[in-house]
C-alpha cells in the first residue's frame, strides 16, 4: 500500500498514534512563534524572505481599484449618517448589534460598516438543507471530524465537532457605538482644518526647528555672500506649510518622483511651483528637513531605532487615535513603505510591490479605510524575548479599542490559538483570521485535506470554548483554515460557503486598501534618508484620514443643517480635489508674504495668477511701477491689427490692454487662474 493513502485506512486513534510517531515530520513541524520569527527577514542579511503572506489566505492578489475604495468611502460614510433605513442591504449573513446608548435604537452592524434596521437574525432565514451536490444522501458542503472530542496534535488543546445553537446575540459580538470624528476633527469642515487635526502646530513646531538648526549648521561652511541669499535663510512657518503643499501637489498629479528640474519647468508642469519657491530653496529644504535632535541623537538610538523620527510620529498617531471612533470591524495588516537605501531595518518582503523597505503594521478602519493605530517594524530584537513579535504588535496594536467588543481580522502571521482566546477574554475583542497548519493546537484531521475524501466546496468545523476553527477546502490542493472567536454555528450561505471564510473575505482588505491610496496618490519624494522617507508617508497618512474626516463632518454638517453652504454642494469633494484644494490653502499665506517682497515682474504676475482672481493684495504692499499712474489707450492684445483698436482697459491680473470686446468682470467665485 501506498503510505500517502494509508491515512485514509486508519481510525481516528491509530492516525494519533502513527502521528506521534512520525512527529519529525517536515510537514507539521513544530514551530514556535519565535521559530516564524526567522522568515521576517531583515535586509542586508542573506535569508529568503519575509513570511508576510499565508497560502491559507483567500484572494492572495488583492488589487483594490482605488476609484472603488474612495467611492466606498464616501458612500459607507453618507448611508450611515443619513439614517439607518437607507436600504443597503448587508453583504454577509453574520450580522452584528450596535446601538448608541441602552435606550436608542439597536442596529445591525453588517461587516461593510452600514448600520441597519434590526432584522431577522440568520437562524430565521430559511436554508435549504440540500445545498450542491448530494452523495448517499448525504451534504456534501460539511463533514465532521469521528468521536465527540478531539485532541489538538499537541495533546492537550480539546475541540468537539458539534456546539448548540444560540438563539440571542452573544455579548461579545454587541457594540455600543457608532463612528464619529472627535476632539479637533469634530469641527473640521475644510480641507486645511483636518489636515491640521493631524498634523498638527505642535509636528509643523518639531519640524521647523530641528530643520532650522541643520540649515544653520550647513551655512557655517558658507561664504558670507552666500549666506545672505534669500535661498538659504531661515525657515519660517508659512514657507514650510507651502512646502508640504508642494509634496501634497506633487502627489495629487502624481509627479512625486519627476526630478526636480522637469518639475519647476512651466511648460511641464505650469507655474505654480516656481510661484511657491524657487527650485533652489525646494531643494535646500528637502535636503535639510531634520525631525530629532541631534545633540541626544546618539544616547536615544542606543535604546529606539526610531528615535530620528519618533517624537513627531508619536504625535501623528495620538492624534489618529483619539481623532476617530471607528466601526465595529477593524483590520490588522502590513504595509511596506519603499525604500533601498542604508537602514537598520529595512525589511525585504517579495510578496509586496516595493519589495524592499520599512515595514508598518497598522490598523485600518474596515468602513472607511482610516489609520487607527500603526507602529514600525524594528527587526527582532526591538521585542520583548517572552512573547513573539506577532502577539506583541497586535496587543499594542488594539489597545485603543480594549473592551469595545469591536471584531479584529487579520492575516496567518498573527494569528494563534492562545493569542485568540487572550483577545476575548482580557480585551473583549473577537477575531477572525486564518490560521497557519502547523499550529498544534489543531488537529490532525482539520489540516488533512485527504481526511474522508472532501469535495471542493467542503467545510469542516470544530469547536472550542468561545472559538470555531473551519477548514474549507477552496480548490483541489489547497486547503483554507481560519479561526474565529466572533462566530459561535457551522453557518454556511446558500452556496455551501461558510461563514467565516466570507465575513474574512470582506474585512481582511482594509490595510490593502489603505495601502494602496497611498501608492496612489503618493507625497513622498526620492531620498536617501530613511527619516525623510516616514516624513513623507506621514504626509500620505494624514491626508487619507484628513479626507475620511472632511467626508463624515461634511454629511453631519448637511444632514444636521440643511441650510449650510455644504447642502448646494451635492457631493463632498473627490480625494484628488481635496488635494489640490488642501495644497491651495497651504500655500496661500506665503504667498501673500512672497507679494511682500522684492521679486520680479514675472514671479509676482505667477504668484497673482495662482491666487483667487479679484483678491485684493495687502494694504502694505508697496506700490511697484507694475501699474502706471496715468492710463494711456494702448492697443488691444487680442483684436487684429488692421482693426487699431485701442483702449485704456486691461486685465486686472496681468495688466494686459484689452478692449471693451474682450473685456470682462468676473467675481473672485466665478474664476480660478
């Protein structure tokens, strides 16, 4: 006989008992989490690569259209605060209450973030009880492991294979909230405002002055001449806001990475970066942005990798944080921000677009894709040695949301048996996630996917305490096992599909979602400081929050005050406006400052042309020679030349001669140069 098909001769008690024998065996290892530890490879060091990604994993090529997600957002956002009768139908079966407080009305809390009427909970739909294909009878979509109780491969974790209904909700899956902007992000209704909510005077403070004191020690080596030229003196907070605005504009028109000289040419990309700063104080900034100090650089790297750029990271995620009450369905994943350059954790994952760079884990908003909490990967050694790095990111990951009874999915990595059952029980957080097979917590027969000759489609379910593990058979050779602590039946859809795996297919993308808008529309510019390189997705994520927040306050404020200017504006604007409008208000006031100075004709009419059309300039301006005293008739600019046309009128903006034919009034509201 054939030892790969001896198993299927074996009763349940002798396949326990030839697997202790064989416990060698490459297949089911046994691997600790420190062991999985060894795949999170760190470049330069020679190693394969990262374990970021799981085979149990569904839909591993995940490329979510980013014109879907911002739609998503804005339509999640729009059918909650309109009311929770907006017949959205859910797209799961497992449903979920919520409610605001113990007297309001209870909603349905479905997995895409929309809050529904109560409705009939799943046990009182009707289920065909013959779903697919029949064999002697029997269901094919479900199989059940022999004997009432079963041993994990460890010998000590118990599953049964059968678990009685539950007709109430459990208390564990009841949220009593519904999300909201808080704090400073409560009142944000323009573009600017909930930029600034995140990032906040305090970071733009940080920044300012630690970028101010290597400007300074850069122009020691100077000449004096050269240190009086305006491109190399001190930053003020108006030009650095203008900057930001430039990164922002750069990657609302995707040219982040188009080189700088291509970038201030007008005829590539207009005029609006020559009227915000000359191409030379672009890049004496960008080159002298310092985020730390440097006299206690040294002490603090001895015990914080991060220490170049953890005082103003720590700012941005305590304001994500508290700036946000999220939904009830919250996802943990990984996101790779490209870099090749010398750093001590870069991170070589080949599974990611980038392949190389630093590796954030994070916590997304599955509603509406908002940055919850995030913290960089550091390497091995920048966790404690009594616990692995997995359960120690997740824990610090979901404390904001400790006792929320809120619902957490993510990938294989984090994923363990004890990790699941310490979320319940010490944070009050359910979990759905798949499971690596060579947990041995599992039993033999859950990860066989020869066990009893299964059909594709097939489903089998095991049960402990407040868990239930399924192993579904998705193709031929590849078998899905995931665990979760949020469902408590053998539920299946229509199709044979359990549950589990579809409530994990439609909550497991948020990160990937959240990913992809920043690569999308990326801020960050070429360097090779890896500082810099945060700096600038710091940047990408306060924008994408800042547009979650702008679209929830603008349907609050539309909904709760009808005759608000936000109630002729149909829509709220698309994230690719919201750029370019959040880069307008940055750059405004320094503008204005650039008026005030001594430049020439051509760069102010550039800077006039950028800003509103009919604004009037500050009453301290000096008068420059731009505008005669006495108007004399010039010939019109656009009229032919045998016609002789001409006139004392011309353009407000420009001073070009017109004639009353091509002259025109046009309010500050009408036209945008």
């Amino acid at each position: 006989m054939n030892p790969q098909y001896a198993w299927k001769y074996m009763t349940d008690d002798e396949i326990v008992t030839e697997y202790n024998a064989v416990i060698s065996d490459e297949e089911f290892s046994d691997e600790s989490e420190d062991d999985e530890e060894e795949d999170n490879i760190e470049f330069p060091e020679d190693a394969a690569s990262e374990d970021s990604t799981d085979d149990s994993d569904v839909d591993l090529d995940f490329e979510p259209s980013v014109s879907d997600i911002e739609e998503n957002i804005i339509s999640t956002i729009r059918e909650i605060l309109e009311g929770p009768g907006t017949s959205v139908q859910p797209k799961l079966g497992q449903k979920r209450k919520t409610g605001k407080t113990r007297k309001q009305t209870e909603y349905i809390k479905t997995t895409d973030g929309i809050s529904l009427k109560k409705s009939k909970s799943l046990e009182d739909k009707e289920v065909p009880q013959q779903i697919g294909e029949t064999e002697n009878g029997k269901e094919t979509y479900k199989v059940t492991i022999d004997g009432e109780e079963i041993l994990g491969r460890d010998m000590e974790t118990k599953w049964v294979n059968k678990i009685g209904k539950h007709n109430k909700t459990s208390q564990k899956n009841i949220v009593h909230k519904r999300i909201n902007t808080l704090h400073s992000a409560a009142d944000a209704y323009e573009p600017l405002d909930c930029f600034m909510a995140f990032f906040t005077p305090e970071i733009i403070g940080t920044v300012l002055e630690h970028s101010n004191k290597e400007m300074n020690k850069k122009k020691s080596t100077f000449s004096q001449k050269r240190k009086n030229s305006s491109t190399f003196k001190d930053l003020v907070k108006e030009e650095l806001e203008a900057f930001l605005g430039l990164l922002i504009l750069s990657g609302a028109l995707k040219n982040n990475h188009i080189p700088v000289t291509k970038l201030y040419n007008p005829r590539l990309c207009g005029e609006r970066y020559q009227a915000t700063l000359s191409i030379n104080r672009f890049r004496f900034i960008s080159t002298s942005l310092r985020f730390d100090d440097r006299e206690t650089r040294k002490e603090r790297k001895k015990t914080n990798k991060f220490a170049l750029v953890s005082q103003i990271w720590n700012m941005l995620i305590d304001q994500c944080k508290k700036n946000y009450k999220p939904s009830s369905y919250l996802t943990i994943g990984e996101q790779l921000v490209g870099f090749r350059d010398r750093c001590p954790f870069r991170t070589y994952m080949p599974n990611k677009r980038n392949k190389y760079g630093i590796k954030i884990l994070m916590m997304c908003d599955q509603a509406t894709q908002y940055m919850i909490n995030a913290i960089p990967y550091l390497g091995k050694s920048s966790t404690s040695g009594k616990i692995s790095a997995s359960s120690h990111f997740i824990k610090t990951l979901v404390e904001p949301m400790s006792g929320s009874n809120r619902n957490i999915t993510a990938n294989s990595w984090f994923t363990s048996v004890p990790l699941v059952e310490e979320l319940l029980d010490k944070f009050q957080l359910t979990y759905i996630g798949t499971i690596k097979k060579n947990k041995l917590q599992l039993p033999y027969q859950f990860i066989n996917i020869k066990y009893k000759n299964r059909n594709v489609g097939s489903s089998l379910f095991i049960f402990r305490k407040n868990m239930t593990a399924v192993s579904y058979k998705a193709k031929k050779n590849k078998l899905v096992t995931l665990i979760s602590t949020f469902h408590n039946d053998d539920a299946v859809n229509t199709l044979g599909k359990a549950e589990i795996v579809l409530n994990y297919s439609n909550t497991k993308n948020a990160v990937d979602a959240f990913d992809q808008m920043c690569q999308h529309r990326n801020c960050g510019r070429k360097t090779k400081r890896w500082p810099a390189c945060i700096f600038y997705n710091m940047i990408n994520i306060a924008c994408i929050n800042a547009y979650v927040v702008y679209v929830h306050n603008f349907y609050k404020k539309k909904s709760h005050d009808p005759s608000s200017p936000s109630e002729k504006q149909e829509k709220p604007l698309s994230r690719f406006d919201f750029m370019l409008k959040l880069e307008e208000q940055l750059s405004q006031p320094w503008l204005r400052e650039r008026l005030k100075m001594p430049i020439t004709k051509s760069l102010r009419q550039s800077i006039k042309r950028c800003l509103l059309n009919g604004v009037q300039e500050p009453t301290n301006v000096e008068q420059t020679n731009d505008e005669p005293a006495i108007k004399k008739r010039r010939y019109c600019t656009f009229c032919d030349y045998k016609k002789q046309r001409k006139s004392k009128m011309e353009c407000d903006l420009c001073r070009t001669p017109v004639c009353g034919e091509h002259y025109k009034k046009i309010c500050a509201n009408c036209d945008r140069m």
